[in-house]
C-alpha cells in the first residue's frame, strides 16, 4: 500500500515533509503514526494506512510535496 502525503485541510494543495517517526524497514500497525507533515504552520503526524513492513521513499525534510505525493510504501508483513 503506498504512504502518501494527506490532504489536511480543504485548501491544502502542498505539505512540507518534517520527518519519518520510523526507520526503513521496520514493522508497522495500522495507524501507527509514520511520519510527520506541517501544513499553514501546524505539525500533524500521519498514521499508516495498514499493517506491514515500511519501505521509506526518498522524501527530503523541509521540502514541500504536493498532495498526493507518494512518500513510501507498506509492504505485506
């Protein structure tokens, strides 16, 4: 299953990426929470969208994606 960026808010087009809140190839559950957006100057910390192994993309901190945005992918575990 791909790890996207969100759409957080209704006018959101962009999220900057903060950081990953887990290392590359750990195990997740679903809705752990993966990695962290900011968006109009508020953090949120996005949950995964299902149980598995997470293959981190490469997503550089401080830089802005566009939603949508594929930022890694949760393998089968």
């Amino acid at each position: 299953m791909e790890v996207r960026v969100p759409k957080l808010s209704m006018d959101a087009v962009q999220a900057t990426f903060v950081a990953w809140l887990v290392d590359d190839g750990a195990t997740v559950e679903d809705e752990q929470p993966l990695y962290t957006v900011e968006t109009d100057k508020v953090e949120t910390d996005v949950l995964a969208p299902a149980s598995g192994v997470l293959r981190r993309g490469s997503a550089v901190p401080g830089t802005e994606y566009p939603i949508g945005t594929v930022l890694g992918v949760i393998e089968a575990g």
